[in-house]
C-alpha cells in the first residue's frame, strides 16, 4: 500500500518492497461537510490541499498544511500522521481525526471513532491507525473536524546575521507570552539554494525567521503590537511582512521550493527529521554542523522551530550511499543524546528501521511488533516496513 502522506515522505515509507500497489487516486470525492457539527467526511485520494479550498467559502478551516499539500493525498496524511507549519498553534492530523472506515487484512470494514466531539470507549484506536505508516489496515473514509476560518492572517519574515540571535528571538516570543501560528526557520546555507526568491522580501545572506499570526481581527492586533514592540526592542531591521493571501503564498513559495531546488542541482537529497527540545536545538545544530564539516559535507538546515522539528538535509551523488548512511546513523546518536526523536514527522519506513531500534526499549519495540501481528498475522500490510 502507497499513501502519498505528507512533508517528503523520505524514510522510504512509500514505496512497498514487495507486492503490490492499492491506489486510491480516484476514490477522491468529499462526502459531507457539516457545518453545524463542524466535521467533514471524505474519501483517502482528495488531495490535501483541494479541502481548505472547499471550506473557504463557507469560512471554514482544516489547519495541518503539510508543504507538499497540493500533491499529497488526505489518507496518506493519517497515515503519516502528517503537520505542517501551523502545528505549533493547532497540532497535526490526530488532533483532527474523528472516525476512520478501516478495512484490515483479510477484508473485515470496521468503524473506528466516532463523529462526536468527545468519546472514551476501551483504548483509542484511532491514535494508533493514525501515524502507522499502512502497516496495520487500509483508510477507506476518513472523517475530520473542521474549526472556523482565522478571520485575519499576517505572515512576516525576518532576516538575521547570526543564527544566535534568530534563536534568542524566538525564546523571547514565547517568554513575552505571544502565541503565533507558525515558527519557522531557515539556516543561512539553506537560504542560498533558494538566493532568488528571497531577494524580493530580504537580503539572501540571511537567516530566515517565518513568524505567522492568526485569528480574529482584535487577537491578530494584539499579538502584533506586542511582536513589533519585540522587534523595535531587540532592533530586528530585516523585517517583510504578508498581509495578503497573495503575499502570503509568495513568501511561503521560498519555504516550499526548498527540497526541489537542491533535487534541480542535480543532487539527490536524504532528509532527517529530528524533533529535539526547543531550548537545546541551537546547540544542537552546532553539533550536526561540527559531523558533516568531518565529511566535508553542508548541512542543509530548516524546519517547524515551534514545535523543535529541525530538517537536516544532506545532497549526494550517486554512489555516497553509504557515505549517507553513516552520516545518517550518526545524527540518530546525536539526536539521541539530546533526548529527542529520531523522526518527529517522516515515520520509521525503512530508511530509519535501526534507529528505531537505537530509540525505544527492547520491550516497547516488541510491544510494536506484537501489535503488528494482531492486526496483519500474515504480514499482508507494507510487508518488511518499520521492523
């Protein structure tokens, strides 16, 4: 089974090893939407991107925006348990996953959740099949809570010499009791793959901060007069701001070109997903500095810094593979050290089948394996997937 999930889906989790491909390409229609219960119903091939489309007009919202949401499907994105840059103030595909139509190995359709706000039946199911990366059962309709459309969004990039200071900044957003949308962020090596784009907002030698607010009018105003009080503090002077939805998606052009401009290079490009603690995730980013300079490599270095989801991006030729690996093998320590998570959104797949050895206890790894097996006996599911 391939769902097409979300983010970059890098682990190699979409591609099965053996067998064959369940498409749900044309079982891409949306069922129901429910304005009063606030829920929409679909089925697993709508394109991600095409739902807030539909729910604009009625001024509704659904908040995981992975980057790749004019291409990924919905029922990869439980598959994946997908986010995106709003997951800091809103969360990811679980925190909007109502009810799943299920059908298990063997052909058994079950209904997993309910359509109510609130349930609390025997254990949550739908937790488990959210995020399981097709190794347990196949998502045939797909039931999600919608929330109101943000009356107001403003988006602003900023620019900084030193990535020190970037990431003081953000420590001082969240001690001045702000609380944005969206906290990305840019390395300045990554900036360079994306030079062009980013000469019409800043100057490309930056590091770059996306901060973005949403809500209603009085929110949105509040929280920005406290973000420029920061800014006129900390005497920030690289500083765009978006108050368009036309600007808005300019900007964000330069964030969701990023893995495609390294692959236009010639490059094939590995990608780690790391979800460390906010407040070591500088010291952090020295430490993968310091191994790839060792490998006479550049780390490509960006990601979700509100919610400590930091992408190291490393571009290769054919034939470094193992070269990859060992660099691979040795962000998971590092990562490890730090107490943080070797995959915060891309899943185990394959790519990271060892290191999901190297992050849990021999008893939880079993305890996944043992799940497995009362799900799929026969191994039917994404056979030689995560173990």
């Amino acid at each position: 089974m391939t769902p097409r999930g979300g983010g970059t889906g890098l682990s190699g989790g979409a591609v099965p090893l053996k067998g064959g491909i369940i498409s749900f390409e044309k079982m891409n229609k949306i069922l129901d939407i429910d304005e009063i219960n606030q829920y929409i119903v679909l089925e697993p091939g709508v394109i991600t991107g095409d739902i807030n489309k539909i729910l604009f007009n009625k001024k509704l919202f659904y908040p995981p925006d992975p980057a790749s949401l004019d291409s990924c499907t919905i029922g990869g994105n439980v598959a994946t348990n997908a986010g995106g840059p709003k997951a800091f103030k809103y969360g990811v595909t679980s925190s909007y996953l109502l009810q799943l139509e299920c059908v298990f190995p063997g052909g058994r359709i079950e209904l997993i959740g309910k359509r109510t706000k609130k349930w609390n039946t025997g254990f949550n199911l739908l937790k488990l099949l959210c995020g399981s990366e097709g190794l347990l059962g196949v998502f045939t309709k797909i039931v999600l809570r919608i929330i109101p459309l943000p009356e107001k969004e403003i988006l602003i990039l900023m620019g900084f010499e030193e990535i020190k200071k970037l990431f003081s900044f953000v420590e001082k957003i969240l001690r001045n009791k702000l609380f944005p949308s969206i906290i990305e962020f840019m390395e300045k090596e990554t900036v360079s793959l994306v030079r062009e784009k980013i000469e019409n907002f800043l100057p490309s030698e930056s590091s770059l901060l996306f901060v973005g607010f949403d809500g209603n009018e009085k929110e949105v105003e509040y929280q920005m007069e406290k973000f420029y009080d920061l800014i006129e503090k900390e005497k920030i002077d690289r500083v765009f701001a978006g108050t368009d939805r036309k600007t808005i998606e300019r900007i964000w052009e330069v964030r969701k070109k990023l893995f495609y401009e390294t692959e236009k290079m010639g490059f094939r490009v590995h990608s780690e997903d790391a979800g460390i603690e906010l407040k070591r995730a500088e010291e952090f980013i020295s430490e993968i500095k310091k191994l790839f300079k060792i490998y006479n490599k550049t780390p490509y270095i960006f990601g979700h810094l509100g919610d400590g989801n930091i992408h190291v991006n490393l571009s290769y030729k054919r034939g470094e593979e193992d070269i990859v690996k060992e660099i691979s093998g040795k962000i998971w320590d590092i990562t490890l050290r730090y107490e943080g998570t070797i995959t915060a959104e891309h899943g185990v797949g394959i790519l990271k089948k060892e290191g999901f050895k190297k992050e849990v206890s021999p008893f939880i790894y079993q305890i996944h394996r043992k799940i497995k097996k009362i799900f799929d006996p026969h191994e039917i599911l994404n056979p030689g997937k995560v173990f």
